[in-house]
C-alpha cells in the first residue's frame, strides 16, 4: 500500500514518513483501490472508514491525470460504496492528516510544497462535481511572517485568572490525551473532519518530537480550578529549512478552548504565545487550517497579519 500512495499527493512519502504513514493506516484499516492498465498500476486512491455510514477516501490520483482513467477510478469508488452499503462518501481525507492534509486544492490557490497542503490539477474536483458529489467544507489556508513583536503585549494580558505554559516533557503531553479529546468536543461540528482522532494522538505527538519540540504545544490553565481550559497545537513544516539547516516553518493546526472561557479574547493570546515561543525557537513562517465558516479564527488569523492563500474542498457524495 505504501508503494501506491505517491500517486495521489503531490507531498514527498519519504521513508522517514512510513511509521506514521502505517500507523494511520492500521489504525483504519485501510484499503487501496488500484487502477491496472495493461499489467502496470496507473491509478490509486485509499478508502477506510470509522463506522458503517461513512466511506472516507484519500490519495486520489492517476498517472498523467488523463480524464477517462479519473473517471473509471471515480466510478469504482463510488460502486465501492454502493455494494457496501455506506450512506455517503466523504473526502479526500489524506492520513495522516498533519503531514499529507486534506482536499482538492481550488483553482488559483497557491501550490508551494508545505506539510499538510495537498495539491492537484482541478480537472479532479470538477469531474467529482460531474458525478454528483457536493462541497461538504471548504478549509481555508491563512498563511504568513511570524513576527518579533515586543513582549510587553502579552504582559498586558489580564492574567489573574489564566496561565498559558509550555509542558515541561513530551510524558505530560501525552497524559494530556483525555483532556485534548474533551476540548475537542467544543470544535464546531463543521470544523470537525479527520475521523477516529481517539486513534491518532500519540501518532501525531511522535511526529511533532521528530521535527519540532515541545515549544509547539501551549496549554491554557484556568488558576481558580486548576483546569486546563485550552490549547493550542503546532506542526512543524519538514519540508523547508533555513540557511542554518534548521526547520523554520509550522502550521497552526488546531486552537481549543472550553466554551466557557471562549469571547474573552484568550484566542487571540494563545496565538501571539504561541507565535511568540516560535520565533525564539527559529520559526519564521506559519500556516494555519481554518473551516471557512469559522469566522473567529479568520479574525484572529487576520488580525495577526497573516493572508488567505490557499482553499482546500473536501467534497461528499450522498448514496
């Protein structure tokens, strides 16, 4: 299955990758649908699911993107889906999410090589739209400088009821899982696309200790409880270093906060802590995944500076 994958992502499936790769893969157990021509692979895509109502699909691709050879791959996942009786599909959701990502890049959108950013021709999701598939979501990529702003604007901070800290090892980090699962419950339901997250914790901690360093991960407390009411995750771009030989780029993968404590600005100091721990950490570039509805993340994202470059489709298909 690994030997396929490449054909479906612009993204390098370097050997490194693997271990994370096969996690995913296990974890879903998941399967390739092959296009043969003539004896010789011409196309793949990769399908798994969570439960018995959603097909998802991911690695879409063919050789030379030739138009009847997407359209006989595309036939058969949708049969797929038909004699196994799922109620929709769903993608491309491209596991594992943090480095592969997910969608059909929109026409226009910038295409540079970053973690997470998939591209592709947009002969792909106009044939899906021909076959009745539908925009379930679209993922909006802001992207832009981290900046050396002076650190008196996080002093300012009303801080007597909050504390925002880094973990001090990679073993609280993964004993903060049961609390990671329950702020992710306070993610808008549309913003909410990877399936199965309670498999893919550790896997994706792992990835970020190889790349990065725990000045990726910020945690939020609420002093009067003793509550961690937020979080704020980042991964690291392997993909691009500076002249030092030192990764210099992350995406802003995912902010939390317990409805609670949310409209009182702490997203906002999340991101300037959190772009300020990268900075001194060598970090000059950053991207960051927002569901286009999200309009409080666009703000925060836009108030930062940062600029929409990128659109992702993730498209589904009612059966």
């Amino acid at each position: 299955m690994l030997k396929w994958l490449y054909i479906g992502t612009n993204l390098p499936v370097w050997p490194e990758f693997y271990p994370y790769i096969l996690h995913d893969l296990k974890a879903f157990r998941t399967k390739s649908l092959l296009l043969k021509e003539e004896g010789n692979i011409a196309g793949h895509v990769l399908i798994f699911h969570e439960d018995a109502e959603i097909l998802y699909f991911g690695f879409f691709g063919v050789f030379n993107d030739e138009h009847e050879k997407i359209e006989f791959l595309l036939n058969k996942l949708i049969d797929y889906g038909k004699q196994h009786n799922f109620h929709k599909i769903i993608g491309p959701i491209n596991i594992p999410i943090p480095i592969y990502g997910w969608g059909f890049l929109e026409k226009g959108s910038v295409a540079n090589l970053y973690v997470g950013k998939p591209s592709n021709l947009p002969i792909y999701q106009e044939m899906f739209f021909q076959k009745g598939f539908t925009l379930k979501t679209k993922e909006l990529s802001l992207e832009g400088p981290l900046k050396d702003f002076n650190s008196k604007i996080l002093n300012s901070f009303d801080s007597e009821n909050y504390e925002m800290f880094q973990p001090k090892s990679w073993e609280e980090v993964l004993n903060f899982k049961p609390r990671f699962f329950r702020l992710h419950t306070n993610l808008p339901r549309e913003s909410v696309i990877t399936p199965g997250i309670q498999h893919l914790y550790e896997n994706y901690i792992e990835f970020l200790k190889q790349y990065g360093d725990l000045f990726l991960i910020i945690f939020l407390k609420y002093k009067i409880t003793g509550d961690i009411v937020g979080c704020f995750f980042s991964i690291p771009n392997p993909f691009r270093k500076n002249k030092s030989d030192i990764y210099d780029s992350v995406e802003a993968f995912i902010i939390l906060l317990e409805k609670e404590h949310q409209g009182k600005g702490l997203g906002w100091f999340l991101t300037l802590y959190s772009a300020k721990k990268g900075f001194d950490n060598n970090i000059r570039w950053n991207s960051t995944p927002i569901e286009n509805n999200v309009k409080r993340s666009i703000r925060i994202a836009k108030k930062y500076g940062m600029e929409h470059k990128r659109t992702h489709l993730i498209l589904e298909y009612s059966i």
